[in-house]
C-alpha cells in the first residue's frame, strides 16, 4: 500500500501549471470509490490552470518518511507520509514538512487511495 500511496502524494504535490492536469490524472488513476468521483468530478477547469499560469504558482516535494499505521488492517491502510515541500506562487515561497494522511482499501487485490489530507499542525519530522 506504500508503493500506492507514495506516488499519489508526489502526484498531489508535485505540480507546474503546465503538469497539473496530468498530475491530477496520476490521483484519479491511483484512487477507487467516491473518492475517485470527487476528483473526476472537481477536474481543474481551464480558468484554474490559467490562474496558475498568471500567478506563477509551482508545488515541489519530496517524501521524508513513509509509514503505514498499524492499527488499521487489511481491507483498509492508513499511510502517513511526511513530505519536504516547496510551494511557489506570486514570487513568494513557503517550505516545511508536512504530514499527510492517506486512507487506502484493497478490492480485487489492487490497493486504492479512498482520500488523503493534510493534517492540520500535523509534525511532519
């Protein structure tokens, strides 16, 4: 489930203006259930992908640590993922850790992302 929820939280947080449609397509292909119609249904729009552009705005990270919670069992997964992150916009920068939440489920044998958040004052060390 690592191997799953890794390359979606670098999809969700690795992103130019000119790859965020595809990295979007990254999320929806990794993720299952409600949670993948959310995201086809909330698909950035063009005037989204046009503010970027006029902002400016670029999101870098790299995954610091990568553990699954082991209180949650099989069919379902809790990853926690701490990222080092970079995001740019209007000439500003904001960089830190944070610490992501990703909930997972096994069906046909293929792990799938069900939702992932940021966790508010989450200590991403």
């Amino acid at each position: 489930m690592i191997d799953v929820a890794r390359p979606y939280a670098l999809a969700a947080r690795n992103w130019t203006p000119t790859s965020y449609d595809a990295s979007w397509e990254v999320q929806i292909r990794l993720a299952g259930g409600r949670y993948r119609r959310e995201l086809v249904a909330t698909r950035p729009e063009a005037a989204q992908l046009a503010a970027l552009v006029q902002d400016r705005a670029t999101s870098r990270a790299r995954v610091v640590r990568a553990q699954r919670d082991p209180a949650v069992r099989p069919p379902a997964a809790r990853v926690l993922i701490t990222l080092d992150e970079m995001t740019v916009a209007v000439g500003q920068a904001v960089r830190g850790l944070t610490l992501n939440e990703i909930r997972l489920a096994s069906r046909g044998g293929r792990w799938r992302v069900l939702g992932w958040t940021v966790v508010p004052g989450g200590q991403g060390g």
